[in-house]
C-alpha cells in the first residue's frame, strides 16, 4: 500500500495524539495550525478518520461510536484547550513568567477565573509538551529538548576588533540564553562578527576568522542578535535563510528591515525583547497608578528606535487616560550606538586627554604577553568618559524638565542615561521620590545598586522562547505570528 503523503501523515499523526488524550473538539483551521499543515490537507485527514469511524460530529475525537466511549462533556472539553492554548500563549509571552518561574497557582487562578483542579489539569498537558516542567511546588519555564543532539548557533557583534565583548544588557542576555539551552539540553556555539575593511566578518570566539556559517545536521536553528544597526548585514541574513534553518533574528534596536519582500522569511521570526511599546504601555500605567498627572520622558538617545518606540508606547497610555494627564518629551537627537560625541564631552569634562597619555605610556611598558594590554583598559576608560558625557547631556534635559513645575516624575529611556538623575537631584535638593520619582528601562545591575526603579525585560522569558521556537518551529503558536514581544515587569525600588 503507497505511503501517504508527508503533510497528510503529519496530519493524521496529529490527530492521532488527539485521540490518545481525548483532547476536546477543535476547528479544521485550528487543527492544522497546530499540526503546521494547510487547512486543505488537515481536512482530508479528518475526513479519512471520520470515514474510518474515528470522528464524528463536529470532529470531536472518539474511540469509536458517541456511546461506546463515554467522554467529557463537549463545553467542558473544549475549555479546557481554550485554557491550554490561552496558558501557552501566556508562557511563550512570557506574561505569566517571572525569573524563569510561572506564576503561582493561586496567581494563575486568579488571571483565568478558573478552579485550581481544572488549572493543574491544564499545567500537566502544557507540561507534557516539554515547555513547563515541575520544580517542587512550582513550575518552570523549560523548552523541550531536542529529539537528537544539536547546537544553536549564536551570532554576535562585536564592537572592538581585539575583544570578545558585549554591551552590559546584550552579556547578560547572553548567559540567560546559555543556561537555557543547557535546560533544553542543546549546546550554543557563538560566532562573532566584527567589522574589516568594511565588511562584517565571521569568527569563532578566539578571533580566529571563519569560511562560512557552522552548518549540518547538528545545528537546529541560529540565533542572529542586532543590539545595533552595525551588527546587521545583508548578506550573512541571506546565508542565513539558504540554509533553510530557523532563524531566530533578536532585534534589540529595531534595525531589521521589515520591508525587504524579497526574501524568504518562512522560518525566520524576529524577536523584540527590549524595543516593543508594551514597555512604555505598562510603565505608563504605573506612574499613573502612583498619583502622577504629568510626567516627562527623557532621552538623550532619541535617534534610536528602541527610544522612540518606548515613547510611543507611554505617550499611547497617556493620550487615552485623559482628565487633563500630560506626557512631555525632552530629548537629544543622539544615539547609545554613536557613542563619540558623548565620549569626547566626557573626556573634556574629566580631564580624559592627559588620562589617555598615560594609559598609552603604561601600555608601553607593559610585557609583550600581558592579554589584550589596552584595549580593557580603553574599553574601560570609554565607559567611564561616556557615562560622564551622557551625564553632561541630561543635565540640560533634566533643567528643561525642571523647568515646568507640573512634572512630578520622569520616565527616563535607558538605566544607563537614569543613573544620572540621582546626582542631578542631589545637587539641587531635589528630593526622591518627594518631588520628582524617577524610573527607567533594562534594570541593570547598577540599578540595583543605586536603588532606582526600572523595567525588567524578563531575558529568562525571552531565551526560553527563542529556544523553543529553534527546536520546534512547526508548533502551532508560530505558525501565525512573526514578530514577537516578550512582556517585562516593573522592579519597584526607592526612587518611585
């Protein structure tokens, strides 16, 4: 007997699942989204076991004749897949997943209306498909493994040419994703792009060039980071596509051309962790939650995406919540990316000329095998002089914004650019929260340490994923959705 097709008995495998768990009736549409077929192969599937006896009705999946098998009832049954197509929705969201947990039972309750035995049923099922796994009481976020060893290969930029080294933020998303392919059991291989004689190109983690992208059966799918415009290229995106591989494109500075129609996104989604309006949506809310009617956004960096896409999204919440709230913007036409005018004024305000002298002097000293010699250093220095740039900057916003004595908080665009509000105000007696509450975005590490309220971008969240979507792309959940935003939480702290 000739072998069925390979969709037609992907479909029928599907609903072969189907009949083993007694799951509750779906649409055809549905059920072929979910099993990644066309909706005209998924309908032969069913007709073929309905004509077989297997499925009757409105395709509720059966044993045999409606009275030979007792089922649930079909509102019930049907329920409970809204319910698990709802919880997985939300996980892969990451609106229900906070520091790799999801929410308590009693929080998930609560967010679905539900009894607490009809959510465990609905956990154990999204469980069974290897995306949750208990961990004591609770339960984690946790791609399925794979089925066969493989390794996600993870393309990086690299500012400086000697260094294997990334932006703060884009580190530590890093090793979120690293311990997240350890849980699914896969290996990440990182390649790094650097910039020479113009062009970006490939090497492995000791600078050692590369021919071309790691390649094979090993390799499920590639992650491709752009935290800025100069880690994107054409042609490795290109690469990228002919292998007919996932390819999860994270996209931190909104640089990704979405109107190139000429290639073949079909396996390719674009993740948005850090640069989506739902940000500045919830931190919107929350200063208005807090009493706050007029508000300022602040940034130096508004010639980036990522800055005026958090704008738009707080400016939304405000427009609508009327009854005479207001939202300013104060803001320099710069970028976090083109960091040498913010350098060069920090270098001027610190005296950085005759620091640099004496750095070149040291090096010069220095033993032939001492790793890197400068470039630490320099990198180290760079940070000092831009933090002292950007601080120069904000001090003309934070005087603008001084100066309508209305404002009484200030949304500010990044951590890195809110830090100085803290010495600004001090210098002035301004008090915090008293007079002015003061929150930004990426909760770095710093924020902790200086006790400043800021927006966490759940990279946990996000990592799981992209994972999850490299592993098993053909899932139903993204067979509809291209770009994909990954919802944060607002880490409350002293200065709000």
């Amino acid at each position: 007997m000739p072998r069925p097709p390979a969709g037609l008995q992907k479909a029928r495998e599907y609903l072969d699942s189907r009949i083993a768990r007694k799951a509750g009736p779906m649409s055809v549409h549905a059920l072929g989204l979910l099993a990644g077929v066309s909706y005209k192969t998924m309908w032969k599937a069913v007709r073929a076991l309905k004509a077989d006896g297997r499925l009757h009705g409105n395709y509720r999946v059966s044993g045999g004749s409606p009275k030979a098998r007792p089922s649930l009832p079909d509102t019930f049954a049907s329920s409970l897949d809204r319910l698990e197509q709802r919880l997985t929705r939300d996980v892969l969201d990451g609106a229900i997943v906070r520091d790799g947990n999801v929410h308590s039972v009693k929080e998930l309750q609560a967010r679905y209306g539900t009894s607490s035995e009809t959510l465990r049923k609905v956990l154990h099922k999204v469980g069974e498909e290897g995306l949750i796994a208990p961990r004591g009481r609770h339960w984690c976020i946790q791609p399925a493994p794979a089925k066969k060893p493989a390794a996600i290969v993870l393309l990086a930029y690299m500012q400086y040419p000697d260094d294997f080294a990334l932006p703060p933020l884009e580190r530590e998303f890093l090793r979120t994703c690293e311990m997240t392919c350890l849980s699914a059991q896969v290996s990440l291989t990182i390649v790094a792009l650097r910039h020479d004689a113009g062009a970006l190109r490939l090497s492995d983690m000791h600078g050692n060039r590369l021919a071309a992208l790691p390649g094979g059966r090993d390799i499920a799918g590639y992650l491709y980071m752009l935290q800025s415009a100069e880690a994107f290229d054409a042609s490795i995106m290109k690469a990228l596509i002919a292998l007919r591989k996932p390819v999860a494109v994270l996209d931190g500075a909104r640089v990704f051309p979405r109107e190139e129609k000429a290639w073949d996104l079909q396996r390719v989604r674009i993740f948005v962790p850090t640069a989506h309006q739902r940000a500045g949506k919830d931190v919107a809310r929350y200063i208005l939650s807090r009493g706050h009617r007029h508000a300022a956004y602040i940034s130096p960096f508004h010639g980036d995406a990522w800055s005026r896409v958090r704008y738009a999204g707080t400016q939304s919440v405000f427009e609508k919540a009327g009854d005479g709230v207001s939202l300013s913007l104060f803001s320099a036409a710069g970028s976090i990316k083109e960091q040498g005018p913010y350098i060069k004024q920090g270098m001027a305000d610190s005296g950085g000329t005759r620091i640099s002298r004496l750095v070149r002097e040291w090096s010069a000293k220095m033993p032939a095998y001492f790793p890197w010699k400068t470039s630490k250093v320099t990198e180290t220095l760079a940070s000092y002089f831009l933090f002292q740039g950007i601080g120069a900057a904000m001090r003309r916003l934070f005087d603008q914004a001084m100066a309508d004595p209305r404002i009484s908080a200030w949304i500010i665009a990044s951590d890195h650019a809110a830090h100085a509000a803290l010495p600004y105000c001090k210098e002035k007696g301004i008090a915090i929260p008293g007079r002015i509450a003061v929150i930004g975005f990426d909760d770095a590490i710093e924020s902790s340490e200086l006790d400043l309220t800021s927006y966490n971008f759940n990279f946990p969240a996000a990592a799981a994923t992209i994972v999850h979507f490299i592993l098993h792309p053909d899932a139903g959940f993204w067979q509809h959705r291209r770009i994909v935003e990954t919802g944060g939480r607002i880490v409350q702290r002293a200065t709000t």
